[in-house]
C-alpha cells in the first residue's frame, strides 16, 4: 500500500569496517564465495555497505574478483596489495569523480 509509512533503517557502519571484515574473512579462508559475503535478512543497508566495501578492495588492489565463466561461482580474493593497510579516512571521506 503506496499510502502505508516505511521505516527507513540506515546502516552507519564506515565502509572501512566492512573492509576490514571482508579482509579478515579472506585472511582466513583464502578466499570468498561473493554471495557468501551476505547474510540471508540483512537490511538493505547493510547490503550496499557491504558491496561498496568489496569495489573499494578492489580499486586499492587489496582485493580481486574471479569468474571462471558467464554465470559461474562469483569468488573474491586477496588482491596484489592484500597486506595493505586500509585508509579508513580515505575511504570514509570519498568524494565521487575525485581521483
């Protein structure tokens, strides 16, 4: 019903912390199935935090994304700067078109 209120939950989580949960996660297991990365019932917030901190792993290397075919298992892995620190201000604070 278009006329019923909708509670809107914001996840305040830093991206860096999702980073750092999906660092340590790849630490011990090697690596990731993507869709391992999210619990069933999460909040949509939780969700997109979760997905930002993977692309930003990604675009500071310390994370990698492998599909062997079209459709296939989505894995995630220790990028080439994996032992990298996170720059939590850096991160927290990006500015979109900003490079």
């Amino acid at each position: 019903d278009a006329a019923r209120p909708s509670n809107i939950v914001y996840d305040d989580t830093p991206i860096h912390v999702h980073m750092a949960r999906v660092k340590e996660q790849l630490g011990e297991k090697g690596r990731v199935r993507f869709r391992d990365l999210f619990r069933p019932g999460m909040h949509k917030s939780a969700l997109v935090g979760i997905f930002l901190a993977i692309l930003e792993l990604v675009r500071h290397r310390q994370a990698r994304a492998e599909q062997g075919h079209l459709f296939a298992e989505l894995w995630v892995l220790p990028g080439p700067e994996a032992d990298g620190q996170i720059d939590a201000a850096a991160v927290d604070q990006y500015e979109h078109g900003q490079e």
